[in-house]
C-alpha cells in the first residue's frame, strides 16, 4: 500500500494536537482541528489536479518532439539542435552626400548601360548623392562545431543595396536585393591535443582587415585597399588549426581570385574559369596587448592556362597599447604575371605585369563605454593603374595614386543601436594625364580627381 505525503501531514498534525485536545477537551480546539483538516484535504485535491494537467502537457510535449529532456533522461534531438544555433544579425542605414553632386538618376542609367560605374564613388555607403540608403540587413545563421558536435555550419544572408553590389559586379541596386555571403560545412577533426577545422563551401577571404560586415568596421565606409585591391569571399576548402605559443595557420583551395576588386566593379567569381585552383593561407601570432597575421593568395585568373599570374600578399597589425586604443595597420601587394595569361590585362598593354601595393592605418578610441572616434588613413599606388583607378587599363599605361582620409564619430544610443558620423576626401592622381580622372560628377563618369563625403548610419543589433 502506497501512503501518501498528504495522509502523513494529516496524521501528524492530528497527533500534535490530541495532547491539548485531552486536557482542555476544548469544543473550539476540535473545531479547528476540523477546518485545518478540510484545509488540507483541499490541498490534496489541488495538489491532484495540477498534477493531472502536469502530464497531460508532457504527453503533448512528447508527441511534439519538442521536450528538452523526457522522462527517461533522454533529451529531444529537435530540441538538442536548436540549442545549438546561433542567430545574429542587424539593420543598417545611412544618408550620405557626395561633394561632387551627382546626377543619380543619370549615372544610374549608365550604370545599366554598362558604362564604368565603379568609380561613382565608394562601395556600402557614398554611391548615390543626398539619399537616405537601406544598406544591410544581415543574418548570421551557424552551428559551430566542437568536440561534443562535430559537424557545424554556417550561413549570411544580406538584403539591401550592399546585397546588390556584392552580388551584381559593379551593381548599386535597390533595397530589395538578396546576397549569399557565406555558406559553409564545418568538420572538427583531432588530432592528438591538437583541433582541426574543416570548412567547405562559400566563405569570407583570409585578406584584410575590414569586411563586408557593418558592425565589424570601425569607419561607415570601406577603405580603398579594401574596395581596391582585395577580395572578399571564396568558394573552396579551408583547414585552420591553433597552434602552441600563440600561433594559428589556416590552408586552403579555392576558385579563381578576383581581378577586378569592387571598387573597380568586379567580384570574386564562385566558379572556375580555367583548370588552375587558387592556393590561400593565414599564419597568425596573438600576444595579451597585439597581433600580427600574414595572408596571401596565388592563382590563375579566368582563362584558359594554368600557370598561377595573380597574387596578394597581406600583412595585418594590431595592438591595443592602452586601454580603450585600438591601432591597426593593414598593408597589401597585388601583383600580376600577364606573359601567362593576357586575360588579364588586353590590348597595347598584354605583354605587361601590373602590380599595386596599398597601406591602411586605423586608430580608434573608446572615450567611454558608448562614445567612440576613429581616424584612417590610406594610400594606394597602382603601377600600370590594373587595380585601382580605371576599368579600362589598357587604355592607361601610367601610374595611378589614391590618397584617403577618413574620421568617424560613435555614439550608442542603446545596448543595440548605434550611430555614426562620418566625414572622408579621396584624391586620385594618374601619373601623366591630366585629363584622365577617376571619380564621377555633375559634368559625368570620371570627370573629378577628387571627392568629399559626409554621411550618417543607424545600425540596429539584434
């Protein structure tokens, strides 16, 4: 026979009270004794029910296969999985104004003409003159892989008119644009003491230190080594590995590298163009207050040899020397071999080989928890004027200079939206021709040797 939990507090508060009961033979006592009985019976019955309807929604819960963990001790693999996902992503947008008042409309239709756009003015923000710009909204969709689970994936989708320029080669679309910026299979491999990951598929390059991501920058505006002179995504295979003493190393293949960086109006191609593969790889060094990483890439350009005629060297600097400081230093060398390949450079120019080399400096500083400013610098020297200044290279042999200067403001509003500030002047000097220039104006396509921009963002984390 099974007792009761209740039974036994019935039963002992019977029994605390029969002494008095004996002596006072009190009616009143025994009154009481009567209601704290019916009290407790009321309790029991209670008691019953919620555990009735405590069953009934973990019968549901069960046929669901949503439940954390059964009865048994086993847990949902539903629920198991979910768990495991990450989602980040944010929402961002901007206003800018282009010193040099551009006609929107116009060289937007040239655009689509297929006229040299890339220079209109800088890629994720500055583009279109006095317009309020839905930049991104980004989704970061992952499961990482770890000892316990070792398959992971991972997954950006961006919509907005950032989507549109990475997604379309020299395209500075609408708000309504989709872009799949990474799509990868993670494995976790061991070795000994040692972890290896694996990822395959679409992912963001090893080169440089800005990204495509808003939040991740300390400008509003991508630089001109970045716009310039490096890639941005990849389609491959990737193996990274920490290593003792501070050191990590990443290896990997991948497709054809870009030609023509963004600014220029082209982008990493997802398939190949000839038999050659692109060989990329990262050796880092992290110490408590700075880092360095040295990255690079070779490989053929789309075409039909396949001999390597392109590749980047990449060095990145960071140091934190005071709290709240962060300096930064990323410098690149792109260089090309076109007695391979004349695919790329054609025409009075095919028997050259071109090369550019660029240097970013960044200092930024947190004054409080929500207030920040940040100050770049940059210079771009193309030698041959392939990479950075014109989409027509065979067409200018001379050397090519960009000098940039860009200051932005912070300040969060929130714990999840921020707004930035941000004022930049670009100068670009082709050696030799004073009336080649490279950024656009009123007067049409390349028409100003320089320009100025003033802009603001609004960036919601969530």
């Amino acid at each position: 026979m099974r007792i009761r939990w209740t039974d036994l507090l019935l039963t002992a508060a019977i029994a605390a009270a029969v002494p008095g009961a004996a002596v006072a033979e009190d009616e009143n006592l025994r009154r009481d004794m009567e209601e704290m009985r019916n009290m407790i019976l009321q309790l029991q019955d209670t008691v019953q029910a919620q555990s009735g309807q405590i069953e009934q929604q973990r019968e549901v819960i069960d046929r669901a296969g949503i439940e954390d963990v059964r009865l048994d001790g086993s847990g949902s693999a539903v629920s198991s999985f979910l768990q495991d996902i990450e989602v980040n992503g944010w929402l961002s947008f901007t206003y800018f104004i282009n010193s040099n008042d551009l006609d929107n409309d116009e060289l937007g239709t040239n655009c689509a003409a297929g006229a040299p756009c890339g220079n209109i003015g800088i890629p994720f923000a500055g583009a279109d003159d006095n317009s309020f710009t839905f930049q991104q909204l980004w989704f970061e969709i992952g499961k990482p892989a770890t000892r316990e689970s070792r398959a992971g994936f991972f997954t950006e989708i961006a919509f907005g008119r950032d989507a549109a320029t990475l997604g379309n080669a020299g395209g500075f679309g609408g708000g309504d644009n989709l872009y799949l910026n990474s799509a990868y299979i993670e494995y976790l491999a061991s070795l000994g003491d040692f972890d290896i990951t694996f990822k395959a598929g679409k992912f963001g390059t090893l080169i440089g230190y800005e990204v495509a991501q808003a939040p991740y920058n300390f400008n509003i505006t991508r630089g001109n080594v970045y716009n310039r002179l490096q890639p941005i995504t990849h389609v491959g295979i990737l193996a990274s590995m920490d290593l003792p003493a501070g050191f990590d190393i990443t290896l990997g293949v991948v497709n054809n590298p870009n030609i023509a960086p963004l600014g220029t109006g082209g982008l990493a191609p997802q398939a190949d163009g000839n038999d050659n593969k692109t060989f990329i790889g990262h050796l880092g060094y992290t110490a408590e207050s700075w880092s360095v990483s040295l990255n690079g890439l070779v490989g053929g350009t789309n075409g039909g040899d396949e001999e390597p005629n392109y590749g980047i060297l990449d060095l990145i600097v960071e140091a934190t020397p005071i709290e709240g400081l962060t300096l930064v230093m990323n410098a690149d060398l792109v260089t090309g071999d076109n007695d391979s390949n004349t695919n790329l450079v054609v025409g009075p120019l095919e028997d050259s080989d071109p090369n550019a080399w660029g240097v970013a400096l960044t200092a930024n500083y947190d004054w409080t928890e929500r207030f920040a400013t940040a100050m770049r610098y940059e210079f771009v020297d193309d030698d041959g004027n392939v990479f950075a200044c014109s989409r027509a290279p065979n067409l200018v042999e001379n050397e090519c200079q960009i000098h940039s200067l860009t200051g932005t403001v912070a300040y969060a509003l929130t714990d999840d939206l921020k707004v930035r500030g941000e004022v930049r002047w670009d100068h670009a000097d082709i050696k030799g021709f004073s009336d080649q220039s490279v950024y656009n104006d009123s007067a049409g396509p390349q028409s100003d040797e320089k320009q100025i921009l003033w802009g603001v963002e609004a960036i919601y984390e969530f």
